[in-house]
C-alpha cells in the first residue's frame, strides 16, 4: 500500500555563532548559486563539515537548518543532507510558472490539442468589433456577469451536482481561486489540512497568506478521515483543502464511501472546505464532486487555463451560498478577481462549446500519451490514473528523487522531485512526478525512453559532479 502520512541565543559568544552561521550559510548559498554545489550533491555530514570550517557542532547544525529554511538543500533521515533540484519559490507571483532550461520540460503540465488555436480565436472575432471590445475591455466584478455565470455553472456541473448560477464567482486563474478561498476562510495564524502530498503553489499560498499547512495522512483512497479528526484534535483546523478528483502528484480519485465519510468528518468538527477540481474535466466516471457531500461547507475551485490555454484563463469558485460577499471581498482585495476580456472570450468558449470540446480532445489526449507510458515504463512501479497528465514513480533503488532529477536534467529532460510535493515532516526520497501533457506525443515517448534508460542505468553510472558527492563545502 502506499501511505504517506530555534532556540535563542544568549551572551557575547552566542552572538559571535549566531553570525558565523548565518554568514557561512551564505557561502554555501553562493556555492550552490554558482554552481560549485549542483543539485543532487550530497553535503559533508555535519561533524564533518564542522571540522573542515573550524566551527562548533552546533553551529553547523544551525547552518544546516538555515539552507534547508531557505529552500537549498533538503534533509534525509539517515541518508543525508543534499541539493534540491528546484530551490522552492520566494516571491513569484502566483500565476507564473518556474523556468527551466531543459529541452523536453515534464514539470510544466498544460495540455494542447490539435486544432485548439483555430477553435479558440474563431469565437474572439464578434468581440473585436469596435462597440463590443469597448464593453468587453471594461472592468469586471467578482460576480462576473449573469451570461458567465450561467455558463459556468453548466460547465461545472457532474454526477447529479449542479451550482446555481448565482453561486458562481470568477478569478483570473484557479490558483488565484485557492488563495481568495483560503483568505475567506483562514484568518492569519490558522492551520489548513492537506493531504501529505499536495499541489506544491498551495504551499506558497499558505506563506503569502501566514498560514500553517498540516500534512494528513492518506492512502490509496485518498484523504483519511481519521486522520482529519486527529490532526483537528491536537490543535483546531480552520479548513481543509483536498483533491478529491485525479489527485496531484498521485492520481487517485477518492471513492464515494471515502467521500461520504469524509463529509461525515467535516459536519462533525464544522470544517470548510476548499476542493480543488483543476483536473477533473479528465474524469467523467469521476464520482460527484465533494460539494455535493457536503454542500453547506466547500468552496469548488475550477479554471480553464488545462481545459483551454493557460493563457486564457479564467478560474471558477463556488461558494456554498449564493453571493458570498465575504468571499468577493477576499477576491477584489487580493486582486485576484477575472479581467473582463479574458470573462467575455471565455463567455463565449463556454457557450458555443469550444470548452467542451476541447475537453473531449484532451481526455483521447491522455489517454494515447498513457499508452506511451505504458510501454516506455512497463515494470516499474509507477502510480498514476489512465486519464491523468502525470505519473507518479516510485524510483528504483538506489535512486534519490534529487539525484534521479539531476541525471535526467543532464540529459535535457524536466522532472519534478518528489520534495515539492511534500508537506511538513512529509518524505518522498525515492519518487519522481513524470508530467506527460506539455510535449508533443512523439518527442513524449522518446523522452519515456530516455528516462527509463536512466533509472536501469543506476546512479553509478552517471559519474560527474551533479550526482556523487564530494564537492568541498
């Protein structure tokens, strides 16, 4: 099965070591930074390293804990300190997406079908008019308009659950709809429930928005209910965000009696929830949505920027109650409310059933690249969806998700170490997350190939600095 589930300084001395370990601590910064230090390097253990700075034990430990503070290196339990891959972010705006230099990027995952440019602009043109673009260049509220709403809630709707239109607010992406959900629903100082492995932007969310995630233990069925119950007994929960639906990084979609007894959970401790729904539309035999669990209580976040461009996006909240005006506050007051061009074209895909479309034509998408997957990978133990963009891999030993990263990095290709995913105390060491949408399916499968011919190759074989240790530190 698989499961996840500083003290002060005092006295003229203590001072003198709270200096030295911040100022080694950027040295070592500025040797990862040029890249003496190269992701997947090991770090010399702590007595060691201690040794060669002519410093205390306890001043390596402080520098040790300041570089994984900044994102630089990641802790193993009894494996080790090494490089991450990909520093986690500090100050990105939400919607823009890490840059990598590799030839073939499996970290980025947005699907793009054939003929989509064609089926997008050909609904633009009505908008282009001289009257109609005046209006559709205006400004736009939280609430959109009735045309969009309506449209929306259409779109939204599965398994017998439909919002009502007036339900329906509208932000710039479905990231930004995570963060006004969450503003709404979490003052600062809060804790939020998550599964162990999540969404890796809600972690930057949580630190814009001053609050803690708490990683709940899950399983092949999702979240676990005890587990929320637990978590929210130690110390209270304000909220829970969940992927109820095709799950990222593993792929899972929580059966119906794991969402009943979740909603049974959620009643009893009287816990909001965000339910992030930005894969979804690539499962159709998906159960209901978690709202319609647990109506009174969630918050759907959904967007178009996987159904359509991520471009053109517009994200989707539905709140519980029809015009929640605490939610639109937290939208207009983040700036993350739908600019109006962006409302009216997708308006427009909406209700000419370019959206639907689309969505049709990237579920056949994913469904050809798992055939890809399914021979470039046979016999490894990978955990995926037949309809989801993304596998999650469970690395051959003696691999190291950082380490497996650097060697296919080196041979231009882009994979996601299992660390951005975790939460809290969470360890992923031996995983990778494989994001099949973004290529073309031919430069995919050659990619696959290459990757599986790293993982059989070991890190033996790989013999340069990025993946053995022993750079001086």
């Amino acid at each position: 099965m698989w499961e996840w589930g500083g003290d002060r300084v005092k006295g003229a001395e203590g001072v003198r070591e709270f200096q030295d370990f911040r100022r080694i601590a950027d040295a070592v910064a500025g040797e990862i930074a040029r890249g003496r230090l190269r992701p997947g390097d090991r770090l010399p253990p702590q007595r060691l390293f201690a040794r060669r700075r002519r410093i205390a034990p306890s001043t390596a430990s402080r520098v040790y804990a300041e570089l994984v503070r900044r994102g630089l290196v990641v802790g193993e339990v009894g494996r080790g300190t090494f490089v991450r891959a990909v520093p986690e972010p500090t100050g990105r705006a939400l919607t823009e997406p890490a840059a990598t230099p590799a030839e073939v990027n499996l970290e980025l995952n947005y699907p793009f079908a054939p003929g989509q440019s064609e089926l997008l602009s050909a609904s633009l043109g009505p908008l282009l008019r001289p009257d109609v673009f005046a209006s559709a260049t205006g400004t736009a509220a939280a609430a959109g308009t009735p045309g969009a709403r309506v449209g929306a809630a259409a779109l939204l709707a599965h398994g017998g659950w439909r919002p009502a239109p007036e339900q329906v607010l509208f932000t710039g992406t479905a990231r930004q709809g995570i963060a006004g959900a969450l503003a709404a629903l979490v003052p600062p100082g809060g804790r939020v429930g998550v599964e162990a492995l999540t969404y890796p932007v809600v972690k930057e969310i949580a630190a814009r928005l001053h609050v803690t995630l708490v990683p709940l233990a899950m399983d092949e069925r999702g979240m676990r209910p005890g587990a929320v119950a637990e978590a929210h007994r130690s110390a209270p929960l304000s909220a829970l965000y969940v992927q109820p639906t095709l799950h990222n990084p593993t792929g899972t979609t929580m059966p119906d009696g794991r969402r009943r007894e979740l909603a049974a959970v959620v009643r009893d401790l009287d816990l909001p929830v965000v339910e992030d729904r930005i894969w979804s539309f690539l499962g159709p035999e998906a159960p209901a949505p978690f709202a319609a669990y647990a109506p009174e209580r969630t918050h759907v976040v959904d967007g178009l920027s996987k159904r359509l461009a991520p471009g053109l996006s517009v994200g989707f909240l539905v709140t519980p109650g029809a015009d929640d005006e605490r939610t639109a506050a937290a939208l207009r007051s983040g700036g993350w409310t739908a600019a109006r061009f962006a409302l009216e074209a997708a308006t427009r895909w909406l209700a000419d059933g370019t959206a639907g479309r689309l969505a049709a034509a990237k579920r056949a998408d994913a469904a050809a690249r798992h055939r890809l997957v399914d021979t470039a990978l046979a016999g490894h133990d990978i955990r995926t969806d037949p309809h989801a963009y993304y596998v999650w891999w469970r690395l051959p030993a003696p691999w190291r998700g950082e380490t497996f990263t650097a060697a296919a990095a080196a041979r231009g290709i882009a994979v996601t170490p299992g660390a951005a995913f975790t939460v809290g105390a969470t360890t992923a060491p031996d995983l990778v997350r494989v994001g099949l949408a973004s290529p073309p399916q031919d430069v995919l499968a050659a990619a696959l190939r290459t990757l599986a011919e790293v993982a059989a190759d070991g890190p033996a074989h790989h013999t340069d600095a990025t993946l053995h240790p022993g750079t001086p530190v």
